[in-house]
C-alpha cells in the first residue's frame, strides 16, 4: 500500500464502529528507541545442573524504552 509494507497485529482491535484498527506510519520518522541500559552478559559458575551436564549459562539482559516523537507521521483511521 503506497510502496510501504503491511503489517497485520491481533494486538490492533477488530473492526466496528468507532473503532482505530488501521494506522498508516511511516517508523523512521514517527518513532524513537532509547536504550536505557546497554545490554549485560552474566556468566553464571558454580552451577551444578550445567556442570553435571557439560554446560554453560549466560544470562544476558537489556532495557530498551520507545516512544512516538513525530505525530505528524502517522495516520490512525476510524471506523
């Protein structure tokens, strides 16, 4: 649709009236991610279940936040 890709979501609300379930954005320009913890790897030792099997554990984890800085790129059609 106009060149830009189509993406279904069951997280978008059916189709009634007076429903939103159709937006049309362009991401690039209406949204913004903000890392809020560069990512971190954990070596887990001492770890008999992994050790009895021959393994490792890495846990990592990061903290990523986003918000919508740019309304103007983005479109929600009502129903």
């Amino acid at each position: 649709m106009l060149g830009l890709p189509i993406l279904i979501s069951d997280s978008m609300p059916d189709i009634a009236l007076g429903a939103k379930p159709i937006v049309l954005m362009n991401p690039q320009l209406a949204y913004t991610d903000a890392i809020k913890k560069g990512i971190e790897m954990k070596h887990i030792a001492n770890n008999s279940t992994q050790a009895l099997q021959g393994g490792q554990l890495l846990v990592s984890d990061i903290y990523i936040d986003g918000v919508v800085h740019n309304a103007d790129a983005l479109r929600v059609l009502t129903v």
